[in-house]
C-alpha cells in the first residue's frame, strides 16, 4: 500500500514537474505549484538540461511501474579497500612480470650474441623468448591468484570485511588481465 502510495505522488509530481519544463519561463506558470517547481529547476540548470531528455522519462516511467528500483538493493559505503587491493595486486603482478623477464633477458645477453652470430633473427628470438615467459608468467600468475583468492576467502571466514564483489571482475577475467598485464 505505501509503494502505492509513494507511486501515485510521484506520477503526480513528475506530471508536474513535465508541465513546468515544458514553458520556457516562470512568467508563463499560473499556478503556485508549477512556478515553485519552475524557479527551483531554474536555479539547477543542469538538471534542467536533462529532464526534457527521452532517457530520463523512460527511466522515470520505469520507475514508477516498478519495473526498476529507484535505489540500489544494497549500499556501498567505502569501497576504498577494494581499490587498494585491486591496485597492490596489478602494481604487484607487473612488477613479477618485469623481473622474470628482465632476470631472463640479462641472463641470455651472451647466449642471444651468439646465435645472431650463427644467423638467427631477433625476431625469432624474440618470440620464442616471450613464448616461454608466457607460460612461467602462467603459472607464477595462476599461483599469486590462488594465493590472493585463499587469503580472501579466510579473512572472511575469520570475520573481517570482504572485498566489494561488486567492484571485482571474475576469478577468471582477473587472472587473465593480471597474466596479460605481467607478460606485458
């Protein structure tokens, strides 16, 4: 009965609010009602701006049918340490990338002189270098997730605040970014 209720004003209101956008200035307004709402929209020019818009009366019509919410069925009220996770763990996997492959670059200086001496191209070298980094960075990523994902799961089971799931990408999409951000 009270969404009802609350629907049947707020039908009413926008009607309102439609009829005093719909004048170009609070001198054309007759009634009371419409010059307040007039004179209030006025001052807000950028709402102004948007309320003639289609999308906004379909998502107002929306509304009121209840076909949307008008409010989220949760709330979010710091999600700071979700994004300072998901940024430790990227700044983290790069910097694990970097020093695999630059340990692997230093490593075979004296080996990669020796085979263009004998004819072979960087090119080639190149790929079959970024070829086998994949699949170390593969494993080392798939191992760093699984870790990260464990510790988790227990902080949560010890009773501490979870990560906001709805600021987090899938398991699998997360540790494909991280594997493509490390190889990178």
């Amino acid at each position: 009965m009270v969404s009802l209720c609350n629907s049947v004003g707020a039908t009413r209101i926008w009607g309102e609010v439609r009829e005093a956008i719909s004048t170009g200035t609070v001198a054309e307004q007759d009634a009371t009602l419409l010059c307040q709402i007039r004179v209030f929209l006025d001052s807000q020019f950028k709402m102004l701006a948007h309320l003639p818009e289609p999308s906004t009366e379909c998502l107002i019509r929306s509304f009121l049918t209840d076909a949307i919410p008008l409010a989220p069925d949760r709330e979010v009220l710091d999600s700071s340490d979700t994004f300072k996770w998901l940024s430790l763990i990227s700044i983290c996997l790069l910097t694990l990338g970097f020093v695999t492959g630059f340990r692997e670059i230093v490593k075979e200086r004296s080996i990669f002189d020796l085979e263009r001496k004998h004819g072979w191209r960087i090119p080639a070298y190149i790929i079959a270098k970024v070829a086998a980094l994949a699949v170390v960075l593969l494993v080392q990523v798939a191992i760093f997730r699984t870790t990260v994902e464990l510790g988790f799961r227990l902080r949560e089971a010890f009773g501490g605040d979870s990560l906001v799931l709805l600021y987090r990408r899938s398991i699998v999409l997360s540790a494909s970014m991280d594997w493509i951000a490390a190889l990178a």
